[in-house]
C-alpha cells in the first residue's frame, strides 16, 4: 500500500486501499462546531461551567480528558493537557490567553468573540484547576 497524491485542501490522501477516492479529514470537525454555535449564538450552550465548555468545545481536538488522539498532535500539534511538563506551568492566565488568540500556528482558532469572557475564564479556571482529569 502506498500513498496516493495529495489532494484538495482539508482532504487527505487514502492509503491505495482500492478506492482510490479522497476522505475529508475529521481534525476540522471543530470549525464546524464553531460555525454552528456562532449561527445559533449559543456556543457551548450558553454555559459557564468551565467543564461543560470544555466538553462541548475543547474536547473534540484536545480529546475528553484533555489527551488528544495521536493524530491531532501529528497532524495539527494539538497539546497534551495531561502532560507532565504542561501540568507543571499550567495557569489560568495561559489558558485564558491561548483561548482568546488561539495558537501562533493559527491551527487553533482564537475563541475570543466565540466564547464569552465569562465562558472563556471558566474553561481556564477549569483547565488549570485541580478538578481537572489529569490531577484525578
């Protein structure tokens, strides 16, 4: 089996399995929650449980308990969560402001506007905080 040729952006490549056809990568799954939310204006379902916001936004690239699937880091370098060396530096302040202006590579988008500020301080409180899945 070989790779076949890239394609159109936002597709990759299938592994020459037979098919021959173009499969529409999951990893954009959460531009699409964020349009939604953004056309309804209820992201996150207007909460400001930082848990809740975390499941309804977060966890579809950084995965439920804040370790993303092998495939998100290769491919979009989505951080760890649970990580020890993240642990250790992990502060409300730096969530908060990688939540409001998103990473430097641009793959992760800013949620300032998306998220209220009320939202976006919960889920930073949340992420640094000791309820967090990765101190349980």
């Amino acid at each position: 089996m070989r790779p076949i040729d890239t394609g159109p952006r936002g597709a990759v490549p299938c592994v020459d399995d037979n098919t021959g056809g173009w499969h529409i990568h999951p990893v954009h799954k959460v531009v699409w929650i964020l349009a939604l939310a953004a056309c309804h204006g209820d992201v996150a379902g207007g909460s400001v449980d930082g848990a809740q916001v975390f499941g309804s936004i977060c966890a579809s690239c950084h995965g439920p308990a804040g370790k993303p699937d092998q495939v998100m880091i290769e491919r979009l370098g989505v951080r760890d969560l649970t990580s020890p060396e993240f642990r250790a530096r992990v502060n409300p302040g730096l969530v908060e402001a990688q939540v409001r202006g998103g990473s430097k590579n641009k793959l992760m988008p800013a949620f300032e506007g998306a998220l209220s500020d009320a939202q976006i301080k919960a889920v930073a409180d949340y992420v640094a905080g000791k309820s967090f899945p990765a101190h349980r």
